[in-house]
C-alpha cells in the first residue's frame, strides 16, 4: 500500500479512536473496566497521530516504511485494531430514546469483552510500536 493509501487507512483509524474516547467519556459511574478502556484508546490516539507523521516525512516509499509495510496488510493488526475500535464504537454508540439515557447511565459491557478488547489494543499498540523502531532502525543503517 502507498504512503496515501495507508494516510487513509490512519485517518479512518484516528477517527474511530477518537469517537471511542467519546463515548467511553460519556458513561457516568462506570466500573474500571472502562477506565482501562477509555486509558488504552486514548493513548492509541497520539501513537497513531505520530505514525501518520512518519509516514507522511517518507519521501522514498521503496526504502521506508519496510516495518510499517508489514502493519498495513489485510487483516493485519492495524486492520484488526479498526475493526475492533468499531465493534466497541458500536457498542457504545448512544442509542434512540429510552436506550439512549439507559446507555449513558449504565455500563453495559461485561468484564471478558473488556478484557477482549483491551488486549487487541495492547497487542497493536506494540506491534505499532515495533513497527516505528525498525522503520527508525532501517532508517539509521541506511545512513551509517
């Protein structure tokens, strides 16, 4: 995929971030299940902000971005992490009429989806993670 291509791959992902940080924001009284959440996605929000601005300083896409690359394959985590943003987006999306101040009131998610959830984002936030450092790594041999 071309440096534009994966540029909207990562705004869509950012936009989903960020409305699932809404969301997990607007729940009154939660347990720390959504604290956990809400603590986890809102740190995906400058990692994939800083990955984007990688991406965009590539002036050679042949010789950057190998280890992003890998990242931005079907189904791969940085797929599987928006398609899990998503879910839980959907989840939390506010509902019509009586569901809508029931969800706002009530945290209706149980502890294994949580604990589902936040380890898909862990997992991709690392991979994200290693991505950069062999870009970064790539990078400096290429200069030495």
């Amino acid at each position: 995929m071309e440096p534009i291509g994966i540029t909207a791959s990562l705004a869509q992902l950012i936009h989903f971030t960020i409305k699932t940080v809404k969301y997990l924001s607007s729940v009154k009284d939660a347990p720390k299940d959504r604290a956990g959440l809400l603590k986890e996605v809102s740190s995906l929000v400058p990692l994939l902000v800083g990955l984007q601005d990688h991406i965009d300083e590539a002036k050679q896409p042949d010789t950057r971005l190998v280890g992003l690359r890998s990242l931005i394959v079907n189904n791969g985590p940085l797929d599987q992490l928006r398609q899990t943003l998503e879910q839980l987006t959907d989840e939390l999306k506010p509902k019509k009429g009586i569901e809508k101040i029931a969800r706002n009131l009530i945290w209706t998610l149980d502890k294994p989806y949580c604990e589902n959830m936040l380890q898909v984002i862990e997992r991709a936030k690392s991979t994200i993670n290693l991505g950069l450092v062999g870009d970064t790594l790539y990078d400096y041999t290429i200069w030495v």
